[in-house]
C-alpha cells in the first residue's frame, strides 16, 4: 500500500520541523537533548504501536533472546525492508544490533560525510525499538551510533528492576 | 511456503501502518507545540509542502507520465497514478467547475485517518492537511499553482473525504536573469 518512500520523507520532514522549531523558539540549552528525546518518544509510541499489530496472531517469546531474534528479523523486515545483519550479545542484558546498509541513512552518504548530522536520523528508530519492546515486556535504553555511514549499530540494554 | 507469502502482503500493509501511525505521532505532537488548531492545520500543510516539492521528482523518476496537456489530465494523473502509487486508493474525480478550473477528490477511504478519532477539543483540525500541502508543492514543480483545501472530512462526520482542487494560474519557470537565451533553447514543449 503506502510507499516506502513516503514514510522516509516523512521522518525527514519531521526531524527538520523539529530542529527548525527548538531552533525557533529560541531556547538554545535546551536544544539537541530536547529534539532528540521529542523524536524518541513519537518513536516510542509508534513502535509499541506496530508491535501490538505484528504479534496478535503469534505465540509468545520464549525468553529475551527470542525477543531479540524477532525484532533482528521479522520487525525490522517489516520496518525497514531488510534483517539486521549482525546481532552480538554479552548474554547479560546487552545487545548490539548492526544493520550495514540502514534505510533511512542510505540517501546521506558512504562514509564519513554528514556523519554529525546522522543521530537526528536515529532517535525516531531508537525510539521505535524501545517502544516495540517497552510492550513485549523488555524495559530498555536503546541507543545508536554510527561511524560509517550508512551502517549503524543499536545498542539495547536491558534495565534490571 | 504460504507462511512466507503471507509475509510479503503483510510487510506492505504494515508499511502503511508505520506510516499511518508515525502521521499520527506527528499530529499529535504538533497539537502539544502550538495552542490552536488552526496554527496546526498551517505547520501539516508547510511541512506537505516540503514533501511535495521532493515527491514529484520521485513519482515522475517511477511512474514516467509524460507533461499533462490540460487541468483535466492533471486530475486523472493525480487521482489514478499518484494516489495509487503511494496510498493505495483510487479517489474519484468529480464536481468540475463550468469554467473546468477546479474539480473534486473523492475519497472513499483515507489511510491517514486509520485508528484515529478526533477528540470533541480539536474540532477545526483538518487532520489530513499533509496531503493538501504535498499536491500544491508537487504541482508547484511543475509549474501550476493551485489551491487545495478539504471540503468534506470523514473525522468530521462527513460520509467521505473530499479535496477541492482549484487552479489558480500557470507559473514561469523562475531562472536567474543570464539565462534567459539558454532558456528559450532548452526548455522542452
């Protein structure tokens, strides 16, 4: 149905409204921090969204790195067209999720050009993980760094109560 | 084997809904910024217009239409082509002015809206006002300036959505002063 294409312009137009906005209302210490942490929470919400809608039919996860293997598979095929190509763990609550060819940095550049400008792409997706797994019962910190483009690595780490 | 093609319908369809629902996020995020509906309503239809600008490229890159010749070609491209290529529907094209500068979008169905009600607060938020800035931009490029405004919402109660589309005049092609010689060589018909 909806084209690929359009959310990708959209999540584009939203970063640049966003940034414009803080940029706009004049508020210089607030900034970054605040744009970033507006864009991961719209995340947030979405993926918990998506993630209700992807998983009504399917049997629950066994344990995390059920989970885990489901988001690297069929929610980020869902989302962004392909698998995440690497997935490391320290079996201790942290993931590293590495997609070498991330959709939404593929129109930026193939190396290190932009690379400052890559983390505003990210914090919606971020917030997208965090969201889908906030709802299959995985508290997180979900965070993104880039140092080639347009690969990126995601850390998850899981928050012990 | 069935699993896997279900997979495939599925990840289109969950496409729209990630776009549906990131629509959704942005509404409501730009509803907590500005006080009124009515400023809203202009932020969805500049950032349309931003989108707009760089859709078309996209769409005449795929869809390889060639220059409409009137307003009445133009509706069908946008109704047939366009709406289908990146929402999936088919509106209707209906209601033409005698003096055939504005015409109607009918549309059954709107992907937008899926999953949303409007609360009784936000009574003057055109919800969908993204999509009246994406067609003015889009036409923009193209050289055609037009007006376009939502006459019927189905969040409003409506039994359809309808977008009235008004042609408002032919724009020149804006190129900086030296090249007005290169110009007459090479702008094609």
């Amino acid at each position: 149905m909806a084209d690929d294409v359009l959310f990708e312009f959209l999540h584009m137009e939203m970063v640049y409204h966003i940034y414009k906005d803080q940029a706009s209302r004049g508020e210089m210490d607030k900034d970054r921090a605040t744009c970033v942490s507006t864009l991961e929470g719209m995340g947030f919400r979405v993926g918990q969204g998506l993630i209700e809608r992807f998983t009504k039919d399917s049997p629950s996860f066994k344990d995390d790195l059920d989970v885990m293997k489901f988001i690297c598979k069929d929610f980020w095929i869902n989302v962004f067209r392909k698998q995440i190509d690497n997935l490391r763990t320290n079996h201790q609550g942290t993931y590293v999720l590495q997609d070498n060819k991330f959709a939404l940095l593929t129109q930026f550049s193939n190396g290190k050009q932009y690379l400052e400008e890559a983390p505003k792409y990210l914090a919606y997706s971020c917030g997208l993980v965090r969201g889908a797994l906030s709802n299959l019962g995985m508290d997180c910190v979900v965070t993104a760094e880039v140092s080639l483009m347009p690969s990126c690595k995601f850390q998850v780490v899981i928050q012990k109560i | 084997m069935s699993r896997q093609s279900n997979r495939t319908t599925d990840s289109k369809k969950m496409n729209a809904e990630l776009f549906t629902l990131t629509y959704g996020a942005l509404v409501t995020q730009l509803c907590k910024d500005y006080e009124n509906d009515e400023e809203v309503n202009k932020q969805l239809d500049k950032m349309g217009y931003n989108i707009g600008v760089r859709l078309i490229e996209d769409f005449l890159a795929r869809s390889s239409v060639g220059r409409c010749q009137d307003f009445r070609e133009t509706a069908d491209v946008i109704a047939k082509v366009a709406f289908k290529m990146y929402l999936g529907i088919t509106p209707s094209v209906t209601n033409w002015s005698p003096a055939g500068d504005e015409f109607s979008l009918i549309l059954e169905s709107n992907p937008l809206v899926d999953f949303v009600e409007l609360p009784d607060n936000h009574s003057s938020l055109v919800y969908s006002n993204l999509l009246c800035g994406v067609l003015r931009g889009a036409l923009e490029m193209v050289q055609m300036a037009v007006d376009v405004k939502f006459s019927q919402d189905t969040l409003r109660g409506d039994n359809v959505t309808e977008i009235r589309m008004k042609f408002i005049k032919r724009m020149e092609e804006n190129l900086p002063a030296g090249d007005e010689v290169h110009s007459r060589i090479c702008v094609p018909c």
